[in-house]
C-alpha cells in the first residue's frame, strides 16, 4: 500500500508528520507529502492515515 495526500483537502496541521516522520514531510506550500512511502511500519502509516482530520491521506 502507497500512502497519498490530497493537497486539496490536506490543511497542512502536520499531524501526519508528527506520527510518521519517516513518511511524511511538510512540502514549501506548507502542506504535507509523502517523502518515502515505506519509511515507517505500515501501522505507523496507518495511525497517520487514520489520524488525519481531513482524511486528506489515503492508501492505494
């Protein structure tokens, strides 16, 4: 499974960062990426996913 952020619906509260550092990073417009897809344990992953307030983030 492939992490992916929505940028239209990601409002860049850094949530995802915090709980997967290793996948995600704050991009220069201020909302959040995927730096490195397998980064963190896929349940890492799967708290980010599931912590987001938005459900900017999906897996695909």
């Amino acid at each position: 499974m492939t992490p992916k952020v929505d940028k239209e619906k990601c409002i860049g509260c850094g949530a995802c960062v915090a709980v997967a550092p290793n996948t995600f990073a704050m991009g220069d417009d201020g909302k959040s990426e995927v730096t490195n897809p397998t980064g963190d344990p896929e349940a890492t992953i799967q708290s980010a996913v599931d912590g987001c307030p938005v459900q900017a983030i999906t897996l695909e």
